[in-house]
C-alpha cells in the first residue's frame, strides 16, 4: 500500500444515492464531519447535474444570508448545492417555504458538518421534503477502487463466498494509521500527525464553542480521549465525567456535542424486541481508526507497544467500514451490537428493511476456534427464523465453513475481491 494517495482523486460511494435523491426529493441533506469530502462530493454532482454553488464558508455570503435568508433563497434562478448550510438555521426555513411552492425534485443539495439544531421550527423544516445521507471519511474500498460491497453480499440469499474462496493476506495495521480523513489519507505519517493534531484543535476551540458554551474545553478534550481510549464498547458517559472529573451532566452535553460535529458513532443495542433496544447501552465509536489511535495513545506509531489496543481498534475499523459501506448499500442495514446479561456478545448485528439479521465478529487471529461462535450461536438462537447468517472476519486468507451459515471471512474481504 503506497503511503501516499493522490488527494480528492478517490470514487466515493455514495454519490449514486444521492443523485438518486435528487431524482425523487426537492432537497437532499448531506451530513458527516468536516473534512471529509463533502464539500467536494457537492461540486462534483453540482458540475454534473448544473447546480448553482454557494458556501456559507465564505464570509461575504455568510454575513447575507445572516441578513437576508429569504432573500438568498429567491434569488436562486435554478437548483443548487448550498454548502455548510447549518450556519444559517434560517435558510432552512426559507428553502421549506419555497418548497412548499414548487415540490419539484432536485431543488437543493445541502451539506452540513453538524447535525441540525434543536430548535424545533428548524429541525422541522425539512420534514418530508428532503432526504437525509451522511458521508464518512473514507472506506477502504473507495481508497482501493474496489467496485463492490460486502455488506450486499453479506445479504444475499446464497452466500456468493464458498468455502475454500481466498482473499490476498494483507497487513492491517497501516491502514488503522493511515484512516480514512482525505487529508491525513494522503499525508506522509508525520504530516498526518500534525494535521490530526489541528483538526482536533480546531473542532474544540472553534466548531464546539459555535454550538455550545464549553466550559472546560481541556475536559472535553480529555473525555474524547478516554472515549478513544475504550471505543468499540459500551460505555456510561455519566461515569466516564466522573473518571475526570467532569459532572455527569456535562459529560453527557459534550458527549452529544461530539455526537452533533460526527465525531462519534452509536451502535446501539439489538434485541428481538425493538422495544427493549435503548434499555441497554449504545457502544461508542470515534469515527475514524487513525483519528481514535492518535487519541488514545498520543501517537500513531504508538500501536506497536500496545497490543491489547490494537484488537479494540481493529473492531472499530471493522465497524466503522460495514457503516461505511451500509451507508451506500442497497439494501441499507441498520447497525447494531449484541450483548447478553450472561455475558455472550456479537460485534456488529446487521439488520435489513425485512428484519433479516446477520451477525459479525472481528477477532485479531489467523486461526479461529469454538469459543469464537460463542456469540454467534447465542445470537441465532435470539433472532430465529430472522438470521441469516453470521461471519467471522479474521487475519486469515480462506473462507472457511463453521457450521449452518456461519462462515470465517478474511478481514481483507472489505476492501479486495476474491481471487
């Protein structure tokens, strides 16, 4: 793997469903952290479908839309993308308005690199009249140009891997520092550690304090790392404030303001009964491998002196591209984890529009055994009829059978073909 990428040169995956929104929708919503190649997505669809562009990062247009919000909105002579438009709460306001006139598809594209206020005319201005996707940093496949999903695969009646199907064996490592942000991407892994190092300073100094008074901007920093420290779990952000020191409720105010800039991923609980989800608490991801190394350890070449690390962080990059590829994926899973009160877990669940379940496991091994279907069988005997089948991704290179449609599945199948 080269350790330099071209920059802004990589397919991202989910530009066909957005262009498909646009197709059926009179606004599209594009959310996901700063950074990651929204803003480019945007041009690039905005050039092909001959979308007027406007930012709300440029100052002068900021100040006028502040102004004038209707204005700017009747202004527009034709569709058009309107970047970061969370900056202005009222512009969306105005584009219901016009909306609710002319209900023609493709109208708007607009991103924003926060999720929307919770001042309730705002949040429901675009209720039924636009569709919401959210891009995240890159996934492995688009970094490679691999033209397939596994998380489609992962769902289709026949198991398209047969036993015996091998996966070229690759080290993981570098690409839990490398991650999948298209600047640090591209970067050497010095520059990558700097540019880390800002991105995190500028979202606590500037992007936070725009949301929300931060009190304790060093204890925001320090409860981020610890939740980069113990990702990939189940966590009580209550209790966590109190490891440093922060009160319980504003733990939980920052928490949800990392929540609201993308920075972290909730999986929530998966039960047979939808109802009993949220009884049991969400397991936490920072949203990017190397964003989540550099936190927790203060260095990306750090990760070779800490190998008990390294299997919580090699879940979350698992976790974080079957979100990736779901995102883009027809069908679209939903995304959750398993856990019993007698201890059995899964990683990741998945679960379809149709209520089909398929259970994951990572484990950081080239060979497996029984122990390792522990929560596998658990989950099956939970979901019934609804399982379709579980996965085992391991360091290995075959696809192996491990009972009725369970399967160990190299890691490398996210991102590469079969040979």
């Amino acid at each position: 793997m080269s350790e330099l990428l071209e920059f802004g040169v990589w397919p991202r995956y989910l530009k066909p469903k957005v262009q498909q929104a646009l197709s059926r929708s009179p606004a599209v919503y594009l959310t996901g952290a700063r950074q990651v190649g929204k803003t480019t997505l945007a041009l690039e669809i905005a050039r092909e479908e001959d979308m007027a562009y406007l930012t709300l990062d440029d100052p002068t247009l900021l100040a006028a839309a502040r102004r004038d919000p209707s204005g700017i909105v009747a202004g527009l002579k034709g569709p058009a993308v309107i970047d970061e438009v969370q900056r202005v709460p009222e512009l969306l306001l105005a584009i219901k308005a016009t909306i609710d006139e002319d209900r023609r598809p493709g109208r708007f594209l607009l991103t924003g690199s926060t999720s929307l206020p919770g001042r309730g005319d705002v949040a429901a201005a675009l209720v039924g009249r636009a569709e919401y996707l959210t891009l995240y940093p890159l996934a492995e496949a688009e970094i490679e140009k691999a033209p397939s999903s596994l998380v489609e695969a992962l769902f289709q009646d026949i198991f398209p891997y047969p036993p015996g199907a091998r996966f070229a064996a690759e080290e993981v490592e570098p690409r839990l520092r490398r991650g999948g942000y298209p600047p640090a991407a591209q970067a050497d892994e010095a520059a990558r550690e700097a540019w880390l190092r800002s991105y995190l300073a500028a979202l606590i100094e500037r992007e936070l304090l725009t949301l929300s008074r931060i009190e304790h901007p060093e204890g925001a920093l320090d409860l981020l790392r610890l939740l980069a420290q113990r990702t990939a779990t189940p966590q009580n952000i209550a209790n966590m404030g109190s490891e440093i020191g922060l009160p319980a409720a504003t733990a939980r105010r920052y928490a949800e303001l990392f929540e609201r800039v993308f920075l972290l991923v909730r999986v929530p609980a998966w039960a047979k009964n939808p109802a009993k989800r949220l009884a049991k608490r969400p397991k936490i991801l920072i949203n990017d491998p190397a964003l989540a190394l550099f936190l927790a350890l203060g260095s990306l070449r750090a990760l070779i002196h800490h190998p008990e690390y390294a299997g919580r962080l090699l879940e979350t990059f698992a976790l974080l591209e079957l979100a990736k590829q779901a995102s883009w994926s027809e069908p679209a899973p939903r995304l959750y984890h398993y856990r019993t009160a007698s201890g059995s877990e899964v990683d990741a669940v998945l679960e379809d529009e149709k209520g089909r379940v398929v259970g994951v496991e990572v484990k950081r091994a080239k060979t497996l055994g029984k122990r390792d279907l522990k929560g596998l069988w658990s989950l099956k005997e939970a979901a019934g009829e609804r399982f379709l089948r579980g996965v085992v991704f391991y360091l290995g290179e075959s696809v192996l059978p491990l009972g009725k449609n369970l399967y160990a599945l190299p890691l490398s199948a996210l991102w590469r073909p079969a040979l």
